[in-house]
C-alpha cells in the first residue's frame, strides 16, 4: 500500500497596503536625493564653463601679446558700420573681439556654457539679420553660440567716447588698466551682444515672444556667475560681489555710488 502526502506550497507577498507604503518611501527618498543630484550635475556644468572661460581667456592674452597690448575690439568696424562718435555705430558689426580671437581657440566649442539654454536663442528684440547665436552670426557661415561676453562697462567701443571724452570707437589698452586682478574682463551672457556692463545688472530677459520670468541677462550657477579678470584668473562669485563693497566694472573710483545702488537692483536669481 503506497502512502502519499499533499504537499501545501505557501507563498509569500505583499499586501496592498505594503506596497503604498514601499511607494511612498521611494518616492520620498527620490524627493530627498533629486536636489542633491541636480546640484552635483550643476556643479560639474559649472566647472566646465569655467575651463571654457579660461581658455578664452588665454586667447585673448595672446592676442595681446600680438598686438602690442591691444585688447581686440568689442566690436570692429566693417564695410557698413564705420568707425565714428556714436555710441551705437558699430552695433550689429559683423566682426566682434570673439571672431577676433578664434584663431587662438581649439575650437568653437570653447565659447559654449554647458548651462545656458539661449546659446542658439534667436529672438532677441536686437538681431541684426535674424540669425540665431552670437550678434555677428548674420554675416558668416561659421556660427558662434552666446555664452561669455566682455565687460561692457570698461571694453564697449563706445566707452572712449562717453566716458573719455575721444572722437572716435576704439580699443582699450593693457597699460589703462592699473588693477589687472581687479577688474572683470569676461561674464556670462544669455544675450547676442558680444558684451554686458553695469547696466546690465538690474535688468530681466526680454525676448520678442516676451518677458521670460525669474532670468536676468547674465548665465547663473547656482546663484552665481563665473568671471574672468584682467590678469587672466577666474572664479565664481555672486553678481553682487562684482558690486560692492569694491565695485570691479571700472577702473574708476568715482563710479561707486552708481555700483551701490545697482546692489539694491540685482534680481532674484543672483541673491
């Protein structure tokens, strides 16, 4: 006689309300750890802008050291744009002091922050030609992004003429500046101009489709700005610090106060 025995198989899971629970702590702990990775990724994009800003920064000692101490135009005038006595004459130039120096750069790449989303941004209220990118694109097929722009507070071509009293756009000289570690020669830009000065720091991005909300002019990282000085160094500060107590857009100390009161303006997204 052959004995057998039902064998009771138990399985093991979940109820639903284990599972809720499951959920609900993996999304909390994804809520925990999404900041801190889209820091991480920020920072990593931040470090590289700043190796790009320094690399561009090296072009434009050389081109210094080629052309007697001569910084390159911020814009240059061209066939329809000549030089003259008006601030704005050489706006819209198709040569500006980024075309200037790319024989210096490895490639175009360079002049590309990882972060900024208007680097091919065409509708801008001021587009010469409608081209996408850098303000001088309209007139060559090699397009450049906009990322990094001169400090238009001490390098727009117009600054002779409004603050020095000169009849004609021209360039700045290495021997005007008497603090080279001091003074911005480079930002970030999320606009076409080959520049951004002082004035540039209260104001909000404003495109044809409209007022883009919480942007300023200048490309941030987490709240703040990679800067490249005069001597050739850089590093990352917050808009105010270009400001106060010891403003670094002019040479002048008499433009202090103007600085001071630029501090109180500073958008949101810098503070």
């Amino acid at each position: 006689m052959v004995r057998t025995h039902s064998q009771t198989r138990i399985t093991w899971g979940f109820t639903l309300i284990e599972l809720l629970v499951v959920i609900a702590i993996l999304a909390i702990i994804a809520a925990l750890l999404f900041p801190v990775l889209s820091n991480a990724r920020e920072s990593g994009r931040r470090t590289r802008c700043l190796s790009n800003m320094r690399q561009v920064g090296l072009a434009i000692q050389m081109y210094l050291s080629d052309y007697t101490e001569t910084f390159p135009m911020n814009r240059f005038p061209d066939a329809q744009r000549p030089l003259s006595n008006d601030w704005g004459g050489l706006h819209g130039s198709s040569w500006n002091w980024k075309r200037a120096v790319l024989s210096y750069l490895k490639s175009v790449e360079v002049l590309e922050c990882p972060s900024n989303a208007y680097k091919w941004e065409s509708e801008y209220i001021d587009n010469y030609g409608g081209a996408a990118g850098d303000e001088s694109n309209w007139a060559h097929t090699l397009k450049l992004p906009i990322s990094y722009a001169y400090n238009g507070s001490f390098f727009h071509e117009g600054i002779p003429i409004r603050v020095l009293g000169e009849p004609l756009h021209r360039p700045r000289y290495y021997a005007e500046i008497p603090e080279p570690s001091w003074l911005i020669m480079l930002t970030e830009t999320r606009v076409n101009y080959p520049d951004l000065g002082g004035w540039s720091i209260p104001q909000v991005l404003a495109l044809r489709r409209g007022v883009v909300e919480g942007k300023g002019l200048f490309q941030s990282h987490q709240k703040g700005i990679n800067w490249m000085f005069c001597d050739g160094s850089a590093k990352w500060l917050k808009l105010a610090q270009t400001c106060v107590p010891r403003q670094r857009w002019t040479p002048y100390d008499r433009d202090q106060p103007l600085f001071n009161e630029r501090a109180a303006q500073i958008p949101e997204e810098y503070q």
